[in-house]
C-alpha cells in the first residue's frame, strides 16, 4: 500500500528539482539489505536527559561558502573543479578521508569523478550520512555561474559540521559527510543523466554491506536561500521526513518546513533505491518562482548565515533524535 501510493504520487509530481518534463525514478521493492524495524517519529523524541545537539555556526558555513565559490566555476572535468576538491579536502583535515574515484560515461562524454567521503567514528553501531553535492552544471560551464547556493551552501554547511566534529567527536552513530560529484545533469536531466557520483557510490555500498549499516541518509541542497522554505520531497522516507520536521519544531523553526510537497529527484534516490532511509532537505523555491536556480544570478547574497544556522540546527537536532535507538 504504502509503495503503491508512493508510486502514484511521484507519477503525479513533476521533477521539480532539475527538469519538469523528466519521469520520477520508481523505487525497486525487495533489494533491503536486512529488514528495517520501522518506528514511529515521537519515538525518535530525544528524552529530557540526552545529550545535547551538536552546536554549529551559520556564520562560519556562510564563510565558507563564500570562499568555496570565489574558487570560480567547478563543473565536471574543469580546473574548477579539481581546485573545488582541493578545497574540500584541505577543509576536512583530522578526519578520516575517503576519496571514490571513478570514470563515468556521461550523455557529454567521459568523465573523471570523485566522491569525497569524511568519516567521524561515532560509539554506536551504525551510520548516519550527511550528503550534498559540489560540483556544478556542466552545460553552464561557459557563464559566471558558481552554484553559491546550488552546491555552495552545502558544502559551506558540511565544511562548518566537519569542523566541530574534529573537535567534538559523536556521542552516538557514526557520522559520514559524503561530497557528492556530478549531480547535476551534464545534457538534460533525466534519470540516465543525473546523480552520476550517487548511483556509483549506493551500488559500491549495496554490495559491500556498507547500505545495511546506514541508519539515515541526509541530504542537503539549495539550503542556503535568505528566503527559507524547505519543501518536503514525497520520494524520501517518510518517516525520516517526519523525524526531521519534529526536530524542526523543537529548534522552533518548522515554519520554514514543509509548508510545501513535490516529489524531487536529487542524488538521494539510489541511496533510497539500495534500501537506506533517507531524506531530501532541499527548498527549490530559490527567489520568486526558482528564477535563481541555475543562473548567473545564484550568487552568495541571495544566501545567508541565517538560513544555514537553521537548516544546520535542525540537522543537528534530528541526528540527536536519531541517536535515541
Ligand atoms: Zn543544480
């Protein structure tokens, strides 16, 4: 029933993150890894005497997305984008790194790609992943554009998370910050031309057991708009979307949440498709109608500090209330 009704309404939906005339993927029933005990959400509340979240600072993020972006252009195959790793990685020094390097056949040719993955071994069993992606749209690579919040804000946010996670190890599941590559669509987005770094990561990690292990997949994208409103994508898990907007309430910032519904595609469904619950925090509705999304216009002041120490909090939040079992 749930499956059925899932699939009727993406069908429905238009692939508001990318391209409104593509298909919505369809999940693939019965390739879980091990059967998931399904909770609730209030049982994920955190108890009065749990640890507190995790403190981050919006205003250091919004630093580092300005610095990330003044790095230029980092498309595919671009010397923007090779420095755009090098900035990512000379940020996450003291962490365990990970580096997935492959080449993929793209609807544009050959391309090199690297998911860069920052490990922070937690106490508990288990994983929680905090993903987003840094590399920006190939077909723009001719223009000014620099992705400031498409890519920038968060990689600003994760940098920000990465650093007080050096110095304030988790308490509770490990946590994972994966920089995913080529994301965006490098002819015209459709299932086949997208999330290229996502689908060769979440089949490396269905086969190696490393899905099995991963309590809660989180994804940020275009979290950085000075006008926040994060939809809620009808293609992650619910109840993962439901845990995320319980702790948006109790950080009393669940006005920015969820007022809106659409079914979006972004690098979280073949993660969602190896059996791993997992949720799109992502507001597209970027300046009046998304005028700003994938123009020169997406640029750091359309963002601010503000909506990234809100989006930041709330994320901090839910993985305190992840780590409640
Ligand atoms: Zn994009």
């Amino acid at each position: 029933m749930f499956l059925t009704l899932l699939l009727a309404a993406t069908t429905l939906l238009t692939g508001a993150c990318r391209d409104s005339s593509s298909t919505p993927k369809t999940a693939k029933a019965g390739q879980q890894a091990a059967p998931r005990v399904e909770l609730r959400a209030e049982e994920y509340d955190p108890k009065p005497d749990a640890p507190p979240a995790l403190k981050i600072s919006g205003q250091r993020a919004y630093q580092n997305l300005k610095d990330f972006v003044s790095l230029g252009p980092r498309p595919i195959g671009s010397e923007g984008h090779e420095k755009a790793e090098l900035f990512i990685l000379s940020h996450l020094e003291g962490a365990q790194i990970e580096q997935d390097k492959f080449n993929a056949q793209t609807a544009a040719g050959r391309f090199a790609m690297n998911n860069i993955i920052a490990k922070f071994a937690g106490k508990k069993d288990g994983i929680i992943v905090l993903a987003g992606h840094y590399d920006t749209n190939l077909p723009l690579k001719n223009t000014t554009f620099v992705g400031a919040n498409d890519g920038g804000s968060n990689v600003g946010l994760m940098l920000e998370i990465a650093s007080q996670l050096r110095q304030q190890p988790p308490e509770g599941y490990s946590i994972w910050l994966l920089f995913t590559d080529g994301e965006e669509a490098t002819v015209n987005w459709t299932d086949a031309d997208s999330v290229y770094g996502s689908k060769h990561l979440a089949k490396r990690w269905e086969g190696d057991g490393t899905a099995a292990k991963i309590k809660a997949f989180l994804l940020l994208d275009m979290i950085g708009d000075k006008d926040l409103d994060v939809f809620r994508d009808t293609n992650s898990t619910p109840w993962l979307l439901d845990v995320v907007y319980r702790a948006a309430q109790r950080t009393h910032q669940q006005t920015h949440f969820f007022a809106t519904s659409n079914g979006i595609m972004d690098d979280h469904l073949p993660f969602r498709d190896a059996g791993i619950p997992v949720a799109d925090i992502i507001d597209l509705n970027y300046g009046f109608d998304n005028i700003y999304h994938h123009t020169t216009q997406d640029t750091p002041d359309k963002c601010s500090a503000a909506s990234l120490q809100i989006v930041g909090d709330v994320v901090m939040e839910t993985i305190r209330a992840l780590n409640t079992h």
